[in-house]
C-alpha cells in the first residue's frame, strides 16, 4: 500500500480523490483566500503530476480545461498522484484581471517569499506545496485581452523529455521558448521539475476546438508519463509544426486595420496581411509579411496604433505541411469522440 500524499495540512489516502483549500490570505474586509485543488492519489505508484490554469486571472480557458478533465472517469485509474488546480489566481480571475489588486504580474514573481508582497507568498505557496511535490507540469494559457492565440506548446524543446512531452500533447504548433525571469516555468525546471505551457484561445472568452485540443493534450501528456494505459496511438500524417523563430508585425500607422488573413493561415513573404487607413482612407499602409510562415496570434481589434503587435507569425519553410498539420489537428480535436459521449478509457 502506498503512503498518503501529504499537501498543506491534508492527508490524501491512495485510491481516492479529495478536494482541498490551502489557506493563502486575506483580503482587505477579512474574507479568506484560498487555493482550491483537486488531489488524485492513486492506489498505484508513479509520478506526480499538476495541471494549473489561470496564473492570469483573465485567462479563463485553462479553467474550463481543467473541469472538463476533472469529470473524466478515467482518473479513478491514475498511477501516482494528479494534481489539478484550475484557479491559481484567485484574486485576478474574480476581477476579470491579468493581475493581482497590487498590479503584479504572478508569472514573474516566481519562486515568491513567505513575507512577500500578495503575489510573491502566492507564488511561494505554489512551489512549495505543489511544484517542489511534481516530476511534471502543464501551466494552461491564453493570449491577452483582445488578443488570440492559435492553440500551441511553448516549452524548452532542447530538453529531450520536455520535448516529448510537447509532442504528446499533440498542439498544432509547438515553440521553443526561453524562459522568462521569474517565471513558473523557470522556477519549475531549477527544482528539476519538467513542464510544458498550453497557450490558445484569448482572454475572458471560450474557445471550443482550443478547449477539445487542451482536454486531449492534457490526457495525452498524463498517458505519456506513464500515470494511465497508453492508446493505441493514430497514425498522423504529419507532426507538430516546430518553427525556428516567431516575430510581431506591428501596425505602420494608427487608424482602422482590416484583415486579410485568419488566425492558422499560412502566409508568404511579401504578402499583404492587412491595411491600416485614416477614418477618411485618405493615407493607408500595408502590413507585409517579412518571412513565410504561420498565423499564430493575432489582435482581434480593428483600432491600432502605430507600433501595436498585429499578427504573430512563427517563421516555417513548409507551408503547405504546416497548413495541412493545423487543419488536421484541428479537424481531429472536432471530431473526436472523447467529446461525444463516448469516454476512452
């Protein structure tokens, strides 16, 4: 028999599930902060694995991610300990906002301090009694307010674990991305903790194909790691799309920006991706395509100024494979039946 999973002051016996609330503050009139979680501790020993969702309080899709996972039967299953925390910032998520009351960031103040400002002893919670317990992690995002990204895996692909992670996931694309000061993910890997970051969809909305992908990418990575049968696997025709760089096209001037290309398109170099006009369309300028690649995030207001981030474009040689990879994950995330009714077990 295993022993139980100590977290907080909790004790989580194998083979069973409880939710759980690690105090963390108060707020100004007393009520009490909490971080609510899920505990899975299976009868079966293996690793230990968190999901959270939104360090941005505004990034609601991870939330919706984690519910859904939750309810998965199949969970009852699980070898090791699952971790799943679908509300990180409390205090964000409840204003609508990316920050804490005090404007900080938490994605830049990890590991945090007992005796640090709100979001430093948030942060310091986090790791203490999550991440430093976890062999693994996937933090789930979304872009900016007014902002979307195309579903994708940014994560330190050099190292050859977190890389087939990222693979299993199973995201359209997947970027090597450096690690931020302060970051969860920096924090993460200095206590040798491997992690990957889901990035889809735009803050304070709901995106159906980005959640099915997220749901599937979720359980694919928990299959990976050995804490559930792995599938039979399907053959794909194509892997994920691993750019070698991605920039911002930023708007030429200010005005009214119509767009000619889609969040996912593939664009040439040289191609027109949208115009930016006076009121009048008395000046107008192009936005141009610097290399060829792909659409991976986008703003979704028609009013810029000048030197606003337009189009993240993720640089690729092979466009018609990057095109055909992204319709077929995208197709696939539609039409599988994992949300349909029917459970995979």
């Amino acid at each position: 028999m295993r022993e139980p999973f100590i977290i907080g002051a909790h004790s989580i016996e194998p083979g069973t599930s409880q939710t759980i609330y690690l105090p963390l503050s108060r707020l100004a009139d007393h009520t009490d902060m909490m971080l609510r979680l899920q505990v899975i501790h299976g009868k079966k020993p293996g690793p230990t694995l968190f999901v959270s969702a939104a360090i941005h309080g505004d990034e609601i899709i991870g939330v919706e991610i984690i519910r859904r996972v939750s309810q998965m039967k199949v969970l009852s299953r699980v070898a090791g300990t699952l971790i799943l925390i679908p509300i990180v910032n409390g205090y964000g998520f409840l204003g609508m906002s990316r920050y804490l009351p005090d404007r900080r960031d938490l994605n830049r103040v990890f590991p945090g301090h007992k005796d640090g400002s709100p979001a430093g002893q948030l942060a310091h919670t986090f790791m203490t009694e999550i991440v430093s317990k976890s062999q693994f992690g996937i933090d789930l995002h979304s872009g900016a307010i007014h902002r979307e990204n195309l579903p994708q895996i940014r994560a330190d692909l050099d190292d050859p674990v977190v890389k087939e992670m990222a693979i299993a996931f199973g995201a359209s694309v997947m970027l090597n991305s450096n690690l931020r000061d302060g970051s969860l993910r920096e924090a993460a890997r200095a206590i040798g903790c491997n992690m990957l970051l889901y990035e889809a969809g735009e803050a304070l909305r709901f995106n159906e194909t980005a959640i099915r992908i997220g749901v599937k990418g979720v359980l694919s990575v928990i299959r990976h790691v050995g804490m559930l049968p792995k599938l039979k696997p399907r053959k794909l025709t194509h892997d994920p799309v691993q750019p070698a760089s991605s920039h911002w096209l930023r708007a030429p001037m200010s005005g009214l920006m119509r767009a000619a290309y889609s969040l996912g398109d593939v664009v040439e170099k040289g191609a027109v991706i949208a115009s930016v006009a006076g009121p009048l369309g008395e000046v107008e300028e192009d936005v141009i395509a610097k290399h060829s690649g792909v659409i991976i995030g986008r703003t979704n207001l028609p009013i810029v100024n000048r030197g606003d981030a337009l189009f993240h474009v993720a640089r690729v040689d092979d466009l018609e494979d990057a095109e055909s990879t992204i319709e077929s994950r995208v197709e696939r995330a539609d039409s599988d039946p994992l949300f349909d009714g029917i459970e995979i077990v």
